[in-house]
C-alpha cells in the first residue's frame, strides 16, 4: 500500500516526496551562517510575538500550554537550561579551553527527526527548540490526523528576523499516515538523532524502526507524577498553585500529580485543613482552566472511581457534575485512574511510607517540605527514579534535563581538541 | 414492597404522569431497603445525599435525579442487601476480562419471572408452546448460580410447555446437535415454537444449518435473541443480514426475529424490539440516558450512557445502574406500535477513550 507524504513546511529546494526533503535538509551546509546567539534571540522574538494578545499564533494553535511554551522560548530560559549541561555555552560557538591543553567544542549533530504524538502536540516545540537553537536540522512528522501546530510558528519565526527565516528553513514539517511504514523508515534511516513523544504504542513502534547504530534516540514516553506535601510548608498561594499544576492540561500530562502525599495523620487538624484547602482551591482551578468535554468512558469512568474510592474507605470532596474530585485514602489505588482531574490525597507519617509507593514509570515529583525534609526525601526519592522535584506552580514548567534526560548533550556531539603549545 | 405489579394493566399501557407517581415512591422504598441492608450501597447513597444536599428521609421525586451505581462495580465488589443464602447470576464475559456478580433472593426470581412474562406476553402473546432452545442443557443447571446465558433462557421458561436443547458442546465450543433438533421438531409438529439463543450462538448455529432443507416453521413462530453484537460486527454482520440468516431456513417473516436488550445486573426486565424498531419501558422500570462529560439526563435525541433502572431487585443494589452502553430515547409517549411510555433505541458500548495525554497510569 502507498500513501501521498503531506509536506506542510518546507525550504524552497525541498521539492515535493519526502526523500526530496530529506536529501534537501542533508545538504544543507554544516554551518548555516546563523550563531548561537542570533538563534537564541529569534526564538525570544518568538516568544514575545506569541505573548501578544493580536498574536496570529494564538488563533492558529489550541491554546493549552502556549503560555508555557512561550516562557520556555525566552532568551533567559533557554541560556539557563543550556547552562545546566554545557560549562561554557561559548563552546556552541568556538573552541573554548577545558584545562590541561585541551578545548571543548559542541557542534550540532545534524538532522533531526522528532515523532510528533497526536496527543501532545505542543510538547515536540520543546525539543524542537532546542534543537533549533543548537543549530540541528530538523524534520518534524505530524500525525495525519492533527492539526499542524508546528507550521504556523515556522511563518512566525521566517517573519520576525533574518535569522528566524535561516532557522525556519531548517525545519521541514511533513505528515503521514501512521501506518506508512516507507515513510517511517526513510526518516528513521536519515536521523542523526530520533525524538519520540506520545504513548507507549507511539513511542515504542518508533524504537522498532531501523536505524543506524550511531544514531541518538530520545524518548519521551509516558510518565505518571506525584507530589509530596508538608501542610506546614505551604501557604495557601502554594496550595492554589498546586491545584492548578493538577488541574491544567486536564490532568494528563505526564507532569500531572495523580497523588498528593501529605505529611500528616488522617484524623489530624492540620490534615483535614489541608484537605479541604486543597479542594476549594482544586475547584476554583477547575472552573478557570477549561477542560476538553468528556467522552462517555471518560465520564463513567469519574462515577466509577469516585465509587471505587468510597468503598476502598475514602472519604470524597466533589462537585455535583464531573469537574473535580478529592479523594482521601489510606494508600492509593491503582485501579482509580487519577485523570481529568481526580486527585488522591494519601496521608503519611514518614518518608518511609512514600518510598515503596512511587510508580517505576515515576517522572515528576512537586514538593513542599522545610528545607532539610527537602534533602532528605528527594536523596532517597531520586534513587526511587524521579526525575524533577519542582514546587508547587513549576510542575508542568519544561525543564531540560527532562524525564532525566540532558536534551543538549544529545543534540550536540562534543568535539575534544589537544592545542597548540 | 408489594403491589409491584398492577392487575389489568399492561406493562406500557401507563400514562407517564401516574407512572412517575408510581415508579417514584417504590424507587424511595427500595433505595431505603437496600440503603439498610448493604453498607457500600448506604455508603454509595450518603455521598450522593451530601454532594446534592439531599436530605436524608427525602422521598425522590424526580426520577432522573435517582442514584445509581455503574455497572462495573459488580464485577469488583461483593455487593448484596441480604445475608441469606443466595443464588448468583454471573455476567457471560465473552469480551471482557471478569464477570459481573449479581445476587438474586427467591422473591426477585419471582418478581423476574412475572416482570418478564409480562413483557414478553405483550410482544409474542401469552400462550405457553414449545421452547427451542439454541444453547446447551448444561448452561441451565445448578441451583445456586446461573451465568447471563442461563439466566435468560430461564427468563423466558414460563412461555414453555415443553423444551429442546438443540446444542452440544463441540471441540470449538457450542454447536448445532442436528439429531436434537430433528427430534425437536419431529415433536413439535408444526406448532408455533419459541425459540432463544444468545445472540452469536444462534448466528453460528444458523451457519451452520444453512444447508439443511425441509426446515419449515409455524409462521406465528419467533426467535428471540439477546447479548452483544461484537463478535458479529467483528465479521460485518448487521442486524438485517442476521435477521435473514435466521428466518431465511425456516421461511419466517424476518419481523419473527426479535432482538432483546436486556443486562445480566436487571435480569426481568427486557428489551424487546417493537415493530417500529425501538425499544419500550414498563411501569416498574425506567431508563435515563445520561450525557457526556456532565452525567446529566439527555433529551430525547440525544445519545448517552444508559442509566437502567428497575423496582425488581431485592438481593443486591441492582436497581439503578449506570451501563457502559449507549442509547438514545425516542419517544416519551405514543410509539406507532400502541405501547405508551418512553421508548429508546441502543447503540452498542460506549467506545474506549483515546489517548489524549502523556500520563500514564501507575506501574509498580
């Protein structure tokens, strides 16, 4: 079977078939004339573009998670997480002396492939970016049944400045089928490195696809997030914050606590004042951050689980629809599929008792502890495989490394020079 | 508890207004019987009394406010609102993983038996006649326990004078004993039969019969069947290509093939298809279709999750439970076909949700 290969965005001599595109992007000179710099302030211009109120961006693509994208765009952030990996970002530039005669330099890897999941499609901008601003070519595979969110940053990017348009022609956007299996391969086959992001079907069928061995995979699968909570360690703009890190993207982010530990006793004031704290502020979110409509099975499944919680010996604050629910239990249930904002609150005395219940596909932990509970849980915790302890309001906030993966080391290889004496 | 059923008044032939006078204050009386009797169903009911504000002695007086309890729980939990020894009806479990447990005291099978008689009565006529029955002999034995397929050829047992299981089991499961169904109709002799066979089992055997000839039944005949649809769907098999490879062999008008909903959680209270296609309630039952995303009731037209509600259930909180399938009501009185009341049509199971997130569930 044979499918047409849709290409959305692409530089004039990318022609019309995918191959084409591929061979275009390959051809392309090493070094495209852009720097590090003139990139980093293009996507800032970017950003800013996108922050607008008349911004075009904002008609074009769903609204959920733009805010954070454009955050994550700034000159400041990006300089930031690129300063967590690389000691010397002038390395992206040049040589740049590492001690005992040697230099360091980080050139791009090269052409870029990212699986975009149909799901979360504003999450591949993330690692898109990054790749842009370290001077990779990229190609960027939407699902045939997507939107294309990717294109309409490209036109806003090529109109901003002349290095947004180098950067702009860098990228080729293409969509097929997710059955095409030539397509597929063709892709897989020409990466330099490979970016998945989606479920576990989508990310495990890119890892099946051939590829060369030197090629660099990054994997970004599903995850489930937790938050762990002291309620004399948060004020009550911390619990608001907490909320909404729960409530936003409907709770179906991977960053998204489905359980909320709190260090108190069940029966405790201090645990029945956080509990209902938390509620009210888990409603006011749920009002102000709209929620994608129920399907049937997403709706059944909120009276079910509030059922299963009942009769598991919890105890449940909820509105009378669907919007939110609270669920108070001694230990979370697995079989209560903590989504569309249906939260568990599991008391705990001690650190001990968190340990053996974090997930072996844990990604995000959101903590509010005094300063030294802080270090000793997430000492222990990280041993346990979480990846980030943000604070309560960073929780959905992309950070590099993700998922415990440094997105710059992958996407520049390091080239080590012994110099002149 | 009692006066369930009223004398001379048909299972349809209700106005909606007494109806709801009706169906409202047995449905309180129930909800208090088995609120005092099942702790998880007192549980169920005092969270849905505090998040509504409902106070605890009120009486419901609208119905599409009824607490109900989805479906799965019966599979999940030991749910039962009598401590006597009680007879279990399991759910068949042909495409899912467990079965439904629903309990049954002696005197819901009695209010069954009358809810079902009634109902059929009014769609095939009450005479009893012989009852072909395309299942095996096995499925109905057993005292304390009954699975989905047993449970419905035992409902309609009382329109019986005589039965004929024409299945065996075979390497592949069940299959046509063609030397039963010989006798069976040597038996029979050209009198008007009923015949019942879970919904896939009669396609099968009706393959496999496709090559018999002589077969010849009374034209006041019917078939009833009953179960779901995705084993056939699965091979393309719709509802008017079922319905020919069913009468086709026997020379029946294709109206003698009666598809019947029903559920394992509110065995006595079937479904029938009337002439017009839709589906009909008694008095002593109700269905609500609930929307997406809010759970609250659709209106006529408009598709939902099915809230089946029944005044039968004395075992166990079956009374009102919130399926997984979906179905839309047509009428709220005045079917083409002379029955009154709410009529509805089902659209199958409610599709799996897709993937919308990068959450993934626990894993430990």
């Amino acid at each position: 079977m044979s499918y047409a290969v849709d290409i959305r965005h692409a530089p004039d001599a990318a022609g019309g078939s995918l191959e084409e595109a591929v061979a275009a992007l390959r051809a392309r000179a090493p070094d495209s004339g852009v720097g590090f710099t003139e990139r980093l302030e293009a996507l800032d211009r970017l950003a800013k573009g996108i922050l607008e109120p008349s911004s075009v961006i904002r008609r074009q693509v769903p609204a959920q998670g733009l805010a954070y994208l454009a955050t994550f765009l700034q000159k400041c952030q990006l300089e930031g997480l690129i300063r967590r990996e690389l000691a010397d970002p002038r390395s992206l530039s040049e040589f740049v002396s590492v001690g005992s005669r040697k230099s360091i330099r980080h050139v791009p890897r090269g052409l870029v492939c990212h699986w975009v999941a149909g799901n979360v499609p504003l999450l591949a901008l993330f690692s898109w970016a990054v790749s842009v601003v370290l001077g990779n070519r990229n190609l960027v595979r939407l699902s045939s049944r997507q939107e294309d969110v990717v294109s309409p940053f490209l036109e806003a990017l090529a109109g901003g400045s002349e290095a947004g348009a180098g950067i702009a022609r860098e990228t080729v956007v293409v969509s097929f089928p997710t059955d095409h299996a030539d397509a597929h391969r063709i892709m897989s086959e020409a990466a330099d490195v490979r970016i998945a992001w989606g479920g576990r079907e989508a990310v495990t069928a890119v890892r099946s696809l051939p590829v060369p061995w030197e090629c660099e995979d990054i994997v970004f699968g599903p995850r489930a997030s937790l938050a762990v909570i002291d309620p004399a360690a948060i004020d009550p703009k911390g619990i608001g914050r907490l909320a909404v890190d729960t409530a936003v993207f409907d709770q179906l982010a991977c960053s998204s606590p489905q359980c909320i530990f709190v260090r108190a006793g069940r029966d405790s004031e201090r645990f029945k004042r956080f509990r209902d704290d938390f509620s009210r502020a888990f409603a006011d979110a749920a009002n102000n951050y709209p929620r994608h409509p129920l399907d049937f099975s997403e709706t059944y499944t909120i009276g079910l689980d509030r059922a299963r919680a009942l009769l598991e010996g919890g105890e449940i604050a909820r509105d009378d629809g669907t919007s939110w629910t609270v669920a108070v239990l001694d230990t979370p249930n697995d079989s209560v599929q903590c989504a569309n904002r249906f939260v568990q609150l599991i008391p705990f005395e001690s650190f001990s008792e968190v340990y053996p219940l974090i997930p072996l596909n844990v990604q995000t932990v959101v903590t509010q502890l005094a300063a030294d509970d802080l270090a000793e849980f997430t000492e222990q915790a990280a041993h346990f495989g979480v990846c980030r302890f943000p604070k309560p309001g960073e929780g959905n906030n992309f950070e590099n490394p993700w998922d415990g993966v440094g997105l710059v080391s992958r996407l520049c290889r390091s080239v080590l020079r012994t110099d002149a004496i | 508890m009692n006066n369930l059923f009223v004398q001379d008044v048909g299972p349809f032939s209700m106005r909606p207004q007494e109806k709801a006078a009706f169906l409202g204050s047995r449905l309180s009386e129930l909800l208090e019987y088995h609120v005092e009797r099942c702790p998880q169903y007192a549980t169920l009911v005092a969270d849905w009394r505090r998040t509504g504000g409902r106070e605890a002695d009120n009486i419901v007086d609208n119905i599409a406010d009824y607490p109900f309890v989805p479906v799965s729980l019966f599979k999940e939990y030991d749910l039962r609102s009598s401590r006597e020894e009680l007879a279990v009806i399991q759910s068949s479990s042909t495409t899912s993983t467990s079965a439904a447990k629903v309990y049954v005291d002696k005197e819901s099978r009695k209010r069954q038996t009358r809810s079902a008689n009634l109902i059929l009565a009014d769609f095939i006529g009450a005479e009893r006649r012989p009852y072909l029955v395309f299942d095996l002999e096995s499925t109905v034995r057993g005292t304390k326990g009954f699975s989905a397929r047993g449970a419905a050829i035992l409902a309609l047992a009382h329109m019986a004078n005589e039965f004929h299981f024409v299945m065996v089991e075979g390497d592949n499961g069940p299959e046509i004993d063609l030397d039963a169904l010989s006798a069976a109709l040597a038996k029979i002799d050209g009198r008007p039969f009923i015949a019942y066979g879970f919904t896939y089992l009669l396609y099968q055997a009706h393959r496999a019969m496709s090559e018999l000839s002589g077969l010849e039944a009374h034209p006041d005949s019917v078939f009833l069947h009953s179960g779901g649809w995705k084993k056939l769907t699965d091979i393309a098999v719709d509802k008017p290509a079922f319905n020919a490879t069913v009468a086709e062999p026997w020379r029946l008008a294709h109206e003698r093939v009666i598809d019947f909903y029903g559920m394992v959680e509110q065995i006595g209270i079937v479904y029938p298809d009337c002439p017009e296609g839709v589906k009909h309630v008694p008095y002593w039952a109700d269905v609500i279709m609930r929307r997406a995303d809010t759970l609250e009731p659709a209106e006529p037209g408009e598709p939902g999750l099915i809230q089946l509600i029944s005044s039968l259930p004395l075992a166990a909180p079956n009374h009102s439970v919130l399926s997984e399938d979906l179905g839309c009501i047509v009428q709220t009185n005045g079917c083409a076909c002379g029955r009154s009341g709410t009529a509805f049509v089902f659209r199958g199971r409610a599709p799996r949700s897709e993937t919308r997130g990068c959450s993934d569930v626990v894993r430990r």
